[in-house]
C-alpha cells in the first residue's frame, strides 16, 4: 500500500467534523452574500438565533448554545445589535424579527 492511501484510509470522517466543515462552509457563504449585500450579519443572526430558540424549546440544549453562540458573532459584526434584542424582538414578527427576511426587490 502506498503512502498516499495510508493517509485516505487514517483519515476518519466524524460527525463533529462533519458539523465543522459544514460550519466552516456556512459562515464563508454568509461573509459572500453581506458581501454581495444580499443579506446583513443582522437578518443571519435573527435568524440562526431563531433556529436556537426553537431548538431550546424543544429540548437540545447543547445545539441550542452553539447556534446561540453563532447567532452572537453575527450580531456582533456591523451595527453590533445585542442577543437580547433580537430575543426579544423574535415575538414581535416570528421570522421577520429586525428584518430577518430580505425585501423582495420591486420590479420597475
């Protein structure tokens, strides 16, 4: 066996890696499209703190805190709106909390 195949076969795939390649690939997607300015590091937090809070309601704990934890870096970027803000304006639109929802453009 060779040496490049000795490294493949080493090489375990993990659900906790698996959670970190996809974060790692989410929060690249998410830096492109403020970027791009299709969505604010505002609406992703609202939204991924959203997911948290359901998450929280239902029992995972442990997920809950991570995506808590995203949510914050998220909030943390731009304006730097607070956690706690944006918990409490979850009631005030569901999904729609500070913007979370891009406006549809108008067509002209």
């Amino acid at each position: 066996m060779d040496q490049k195949n000795k490294k493949t076969e080493d090489f375990e795939i993990t659900p906790k890696l698996v959670f970190d390649m996809n974060l790692a690939l989410y929060l690249d997607l998410v830096a492109a499209l403020e970027g791009a300015g299709a969505v604010t590091y505002r609406q992703m937090a609202a939204r991924v703190l959203n997911i948290s809070m359901d998450a929280r309601a239902d029992g995972d704990t442990n997920l809950s805190t991570v995506l808590e934890g995203i949510a914050q870096g998220f909030a943390g970027h731009g304006d730097g709106l607070s956690i706690e803000l944006l918990k409490a304006a979850r009631g005030l639109r569901e999904d729609d909390a500070m913007g979370d929802i891009p406006m549809r453009p108008v067509d002209d």
